[in-house]
C-alpha cells in the first residue's frame, strides 16, 4: 500500500517544492502571466483566490487525497506555476498527477516534460504505484494532447461530471499509465528531454 507524503523533487533546472500558504504573492504572479485564469477549461486562481486556493489544496493534503506543489525555476528563482498529486488511493496504490499549470511563458518548453517525468518516477520507482492517472476537460485540447504525449493511454470519458468556474458542466476524458508500461515512457520521456534541453532563467 503506497504512502505519500511532502517532498521536493528536481530535474533539469525545475524544481516541485511543497505548497504552503506562503506561496500565494507567487502563484499569483505565475497566474498574471497569460492571465490564466480567464481560460474557461482551467482552474487557475483569480487576483485575490490564491489564499483560497491553497487552502483548499492543504485541507485535500489534509484529508489525504491531494499532494500539492509548487513549480520553481532554478535558474530564475522564480515560481512559475503548479501541479499535484491527485485522488490518492492507497488501497489499489493508484495516485492521478493534475491541478497543473504553468505561467505562459514557460508552456510549451522543458518544464511539462520535467514535471511529469519527475512526478511519475516518484510515483512509481519510489512509491510503488501499480497505476497513475490524469484527467482533463473535454475541450482543453493542449491538454489533451500533452497527456497522449506522455504516452498514457485514454481510458474513457465521464459525462457531465465537474463543474467549471463559468458554472457549466464538463466531460471529463480519463488517461492512465500502468507500471508495466512506465519503463518504455520513463525512457521516452527522458529522450525528449535530451532533444529538448532547459533554457536559461
């Protein structure tokens, strides 16, 4: 049976720290960055949620069924976005990887790949996690197409399962990775990471 508690990972110039309440002034300069939280598909925190953001995110910690973190940069300092361990089931060692969300100047560069790569080694070299999941909105596309990149394979959709913040209902669409398919994607990931090297701060 997995156990998960507060770590710090690192890789390639990026670090996940544990969230704390301190961490609000910074996330809500990292969600300034492309004004985030005006794309309909995310749950970013608003100008003046980030408290409650965290909050929310510790009180999950606290229950047991969240693990959350902060993006840092290394080569800058600078905090640059979020990302969680999720739905945590120690009875069936399965964790999901979500909540994740980087300022807009750092997508589309190493940093998803860092992350992940880091998240599921943990997950699954450390903790021993039989499975991890990930979910995402319907129409969040990028984010769609940045699971399938990992390599994780679609599992299905919920209907008409979670609110978003604009009060209409989603679909959600399910991916998993199994630990019998993590060493041929830890090695796929780590060869994308080789063509794409990190960038200065």
């Amino acid at each position: 049976m997995i156990h998960t508690e507060p770590v710090t990972l690192e890789l390639n110039g990026v670090r996940l720290e544990p969230m704390t309440a301190a961490h609000a002034p910074d996330l809500a300069r990292a969600a300034a960055d492309g004004e985030l939280w005006k794309i309909r598909v995310t749950s970013v925190p608003a100008p003046g949620e980030e408290a409650a953001y965290i909050d929310t995110a510790l009180s999950m910690r606290d229950a047991g069924s969240r693990l959350p973190f902060v993006v840092r940069d290394l080569g800058s300092g600078t905090i640059i976005g979020s990302t969680s361990y999720h739905d945590i089931v120690p009875a069936v060692d399965r964790v999901e990887i979500g909540y994740t969300w980087y300022a807009r100047s750092w997508q589309r560069t190493h940093v998803n790949t860092s992350c992940k790569l880091m998240l599921l080694r943990h997950a699954f070299d450390t903790l021993g996690c039989k499975v991890v999941g990930f979910r995402t909105d319907n129409f969040n596309h990028a984010s769609r197409e940045a699971i399938a990149r990992l390599g994780a394979q679609c599992d299905g959709v919920i209907r008409h399962s979670a609110l978003r913040r604009d009060g209409t209902v989603r679909d959600t669409v399910m991916f998993s990775i199994t630990a019998g398919e993590w060493p041929e994607i830890r090695a796929h990931l780590e060869y994308r990471l080789g063509r794409f090297p990190a960038r200065a701060g």
